[in-house]
C-alpha cells in the first residue's frame, strides 16, 4: 500500500496522513486515530484497517498493515455500505 492511498475513503484520510500522525502524536489507543482529520467516524469501514496500522505502529505487529488494492477496497466498502452496515457522512441524515 502506498502512503497516499486513502485508508478513510468518508474523509480522504490517507496512510500517510495516519502514519504520521502515529509518530508525531503517539496515541495510546486505535481509536485515538479519529483525531487524525476525522479517521474512522464516518461510515466505520476502515475501523479494522485503522486498528492494523496502530498495531504496527505500537510494534505488536511486524509487517504493514495490507489493504486491498484501491479498485477492490472501493468496492469492499461500497458493498459494506450496501448492506447498511455504515452510512458516509454524505448521506447521514437522508434517511439512508
């Protein structure tokens, strides 16, 4: 994975943008990396992603966490949404 492909495809949020935040912040739980430009609170699709790359960050996990290829990671989350599982922030209050 590339560091400017999008881990948060809700906010933009790439893994560079994550990695960095990682070094320079140092937060103590996965779920700190919503201060990260929003990271993981729009539909919650990259939460499982979000909580790979913190683990390798926090060195419990050796390799980098893999995402799927941009096209088919779309395309996981496009389904994921689908079957209501999470709404995008665009479409939060449309009764979708």
């Amino acid at each position: 994975m590339e560091r400017d492909e999008e881990v948060c495809l809700c906010f933009h949020v790439t893994r560079g943008k994550l990695l960095s935040y990682l070094r320079v912040e140092r937060p103590r739980r996965a779920s700190q990396l919503s201060e990260c430009f929003g990271a993981g609170t729009g539909c919650g699709w990259c939460r499982p992603f979000l909580r790979q790359l913190f683990a390798q960050a926090c060195g419990s996990r050796p390799s980098p966490a893999a995402l799927p290829a941009p096209d088919e990671y779309a395309v996981q989350r496009a389904e994921y949404i689908r079957q209501g599982k999470g709404i995008p922030p665009s479409e939060a209050g449309h009764g979708g």
